[in-house]
C-alpha cells in the first residue's frame, strides 16, 4: 500500500519532468509514448505477477508472493540506477560534471511558433 501511495504522489513529477524534456512541437508525441508506456507497463505487472500467484494452496500463492515482491524490487533498483546514471550532472563514476545549459533566446518561445 505504501509503494502505491509513493507512486501516485511522485505522478505528477513524474509526467513534469519527462514533458519539460522534450521539445514544445513533440509535447503530444511524448505524451502518448509516456501513457502507453505507463499502461502496456501496467499490464504486463498485472499479467506477470498474477501468473506467479496463481495457486490456491497457502504455500504456493505465499512463494509466488514472496518471487513477484522480489521481482518487483530488482525492477525498481535498476530503474533508480538507471536515473541516477542518467542524470545530467552525473557521470558514469559518479562524479560530477558541470551541467550544460543552453543560452537563453532573445525570443520569447510563443515568438518562436509557427502557425
């Protein structure tokens, strides 16, 4: 109960951080990607798991159990190591290393849309 409520509460950050990453003309695309990814993830978590818990005998349901909160919890490590590694102030080492950033425009960004 308590990873569902910390998922549901980091959402919003989440679905923030990967649209501001994107440029404005791809913010629909992204969005789509970031969904479908999220369901078809969803999905497969409900099949996958369901599938290691599908007995009705104590013993087994509680070994399924124990293997998909086992598979869950690697998932969720590599994922963290993945973000950390992916960072734009961490290198592979774990140092860091100045963060680029771009100039600013002298153009306001609705300047810059096209219509």
């Amino acid at each position: 109960m308590g990873a569902a409520t910390g998922a549901a509460s980091t959402r919003a950050a989440r679905i923030n951080a990967t649209l501001s990453s994107v440029d404005a003309s791809r913010t629909g695309i992204a969005s789509g990607v970031l969904n479908s990814a999220r369901q078809v993830g969803g999905m497969l978590g409900v099949a996958v798991f369901g599938y290691l818990i599908r007995d009705t005998a104590p013993q087994a349901f509680m070994r399924g159990m124990h293997v998909s909160i086992g598979i869950s919890v690697a998932l969720l490590l590599f994922g963290t190591i993945l973000c950390w590694l992916g960072h734009p102030t961490r290198s592979l080492h774990g140092l860091m290393t100045p963060l680029q950033v771009p100039p600013l425009s002298s153009r306001s960004w609705r300047d810059q849309q096209t219509y």
